[in-house]
C-alpha cells in the first residue's frame, strides 16, 4: 500500500521480504530520458522510412524505364546516340525519358545522382539499432532461451554480422561464380540461408530478423557506395576526357543493381515483421514484442523495461486498462529500486 507522510510517498511493501522504501521525491530525470528516447525513437523511424522510401522508390522506377524502353522515334535522337527512350505522362504533364546507348557527347552542369537515399537509409538504420537493439540489448536482442549471451559480445556480433555479410557477399560477385549469374545466384542463396540460420540461434526472434534485414540492407548500401557509383564516376570522367569508359564499370554496377532489386522485398518484409507487435486482447494471440511473464526469471529479465514503462511514463498498461493504481505503481518502482527480488 501506500502512505503519504511529511511531502512525500512511502511505499510499504509486505512481499518479498522487501521493506518499506522512500520513493525518489523528484523523478525527472527518468522522465526526461524516456520522452528523450521516445523522441529520439520517432524521428529515427519516420527518417529512415522516408529516405527509404525514396531509395526503393528511385531503385525500382530506373528498373521499370529500362524495361519500358522503346526505340527512339526521331532519326536525329538515333543519330545523337539515344539508344532508348519512354514517354509518359504524370502529375498532369508528359514526360520524355531517354537514354543513351553510350556515352553523350556532352554533360550539362547539373548532373543527379542518385546516392545519398541509399547512404541516408542506410545511417538512419544504423541510428535504430543502435537506439533499440544496443542500448536495450537485454530486453530486444537477447533471448537466454535460445542462446546464453552477454550484451557486449552480442553487439559485437550483431557489428561482425554486417561486416562479414557484406565481404563474403562482395567476394562472391568477385569470385570466378560472378561470371555465371545462375551459379551466383545460387551460392548467394546458400549464403544468406546459413547467415540466416546461425542469427535464428543467437538471438532472439525480433533480434534475428532485424539483423538479418540489417545485412542485406548493408550488402545493398555496399553495393551503391563500393560498385554503381564508382562505375557512375568512371562513365562521368570518360565521358568529360573524351575517351571510351571501361566496360567493366557498367557490367558490375548493372549485376549490383540486379541484386538490390531482388534484396529489397526481403530486407521490407524483415523489417516490417518487426514493426507489428500482437497485443494479448481478445481476438490476438502472440505477446507483444514476444515478452511473457511465465517465470521468475522473465520478470526479471524485464524489470527494466516494467519500471520505465509503468513507472517512469506510465505508458503502460495501455490506455491503463486494467485500472492500474498509483499504489500499484509505487509497488513496482519500490521493488525495482530495492534489486528487482523474485524469491
């Protein structure tokens, strides 16, 4: 229960040994650090879906005006070297794509590129980790049930896995296999099924699909920072110094583009999976986040999380259905500040 005496709260709490427990007079603090990184959590997500947005966007319009295109209808567009063009209308205007077969005979001032989407989505996600799976790696990323492991060596991990996905996938395309795209495609396979398998073992379910989405995302920033823009600004500095671009540039960078347009459906249906927790109601069957309370243990596990969320923001329960009491509450902020005892 609890008894106000002298301006301020005393919980006295008669379960689990614990004694009665002066609750903090000023709980600013916690409160500032919860909206700090609920706001911190919201400007992250929206940023990142926007500049992702704009990156697939972008990625799967040069793909659809590559298949659409037609052979140019003026001789004079034939004889400047246009080896394709689209008409089309939108947005109450038409629009007149083309593209040359090689190289143009001059580049204007203003040239697009199309690359800090990719970069933008790409840093942003790393922010979201860094923000929901490393700062509460205990809480998103672990699962004792599935593998023992400390938040330190899980992040380093969870580092190990982008860097890795991204070499071995990088020297995959190199190898003498980049050659072939039907052999290719098929070590690629392997290689993200067994990536996959070994996440499913070490983290927790929400932490081994985030991840695994985290990779490919990375393999797909790679291949715009490592393979198509360097070969753009091959065909750029060929084209202003008046001599033929090396083949090879194009070559990679379009198998690069290939693949990132394959990688994009599964990196959207990764992420989205864990951006859809079930909420326990009636009519829903699956905890949200996966969190239960079945044991000791997992409320210990969680205590953090139970304190910040009922306590400190009192966010929860939701919409405080079950009728939650300030009592109730100084309850559970008087055994997380006692050690969080489950005996």
């Amino acid at each position: 229960m609890v008894r106000r005496g002298c301006g301020r709260e005393v919980a006295e709490v008669t379960v689990s040994g614990i004694t009665p427990l002066p609750l903090a007079e000023d709980r600013g603090d916690g409160m500032v650090e919860a909206h700090i990184v609920d706001w911190l959590n919201l400007i992250g997500r929206w940023t990142h879906l926007v500049t992702g947005t704009a990156w697939i966007g972008a990625s799967f319009y040069f793909v659809w005006l590559d298949n659409h295109l037609e052979t140019p209808k003026q001789q004079t567009d034939i004889e400047r070297g246009i080896g394709g063009e689209v008409w089309s209308v939108h947005g109450g205007g038409f629009y007149h794509a083309q593209k040359f077969a090689g190289t143009p005979p001059f580049l204007p001032q203003t040239l697009h590129w199309f690359k800090w989407e990719a970069y933008s989505t790409w840093l942003y996600g790393i922010f979201l980790l860094a923000l929901i799976y490393w700062y509460s790696a205990e809480i998103y990323l672990i699962d004792s049930s599935v593998a023992e492991i400390g938040e330190f060596p899980a992040i380093l991990i969870e580092v190990a896995t982008l860097v890795i996905g991204w070499l071995v996938y990088d020297r995959l395309c190199k190898s003498p296999l980049g050659g072939d795209d039907r052999k290719l495609a098929i070590a690629l396979f392997v290689f993200i099924s067994i990536a996959a398998w070994l996440l499913c073992h070490i983290f927790s379910g929400r932490g081994a699909f985030i991840y695994f989405g985290a990779m490919l995302g990375t393999i797909m920033v790679g291949n715009v920072a490592e393979v198509m823009i360097p070969g753009q600004k091959e065909l750029v500095a060929a084209t202003r110094q008046n001599r033929t671009p090396d083949p090879k540039y194009g070559r990679n960078a379009k198998q690069r583009s290939v693949h990132n347009t394959y990688f994009t459906l599964p990196v959207l249906f990764v992420m989205v999976s864990n951006h859809s927790a079930i909420p326990t109601q009636v009519g829903f069957t699956a905890p949200p986040k996966g969190i239960v309370f079945d044991t000791a243990k997992d409320i210990a596990q969680q205590a953090e999380t139970i304190h910040q969320q009922s306590v400190v923001s009192k966010v929860m329960p939701i919409g405080n259905l079950t009728k939650m009491t300030e009592g109730e509450r100084a309850l559970i902020d008087a055994w997380f500040r006692a050690g969080v005892r489950t005996e």
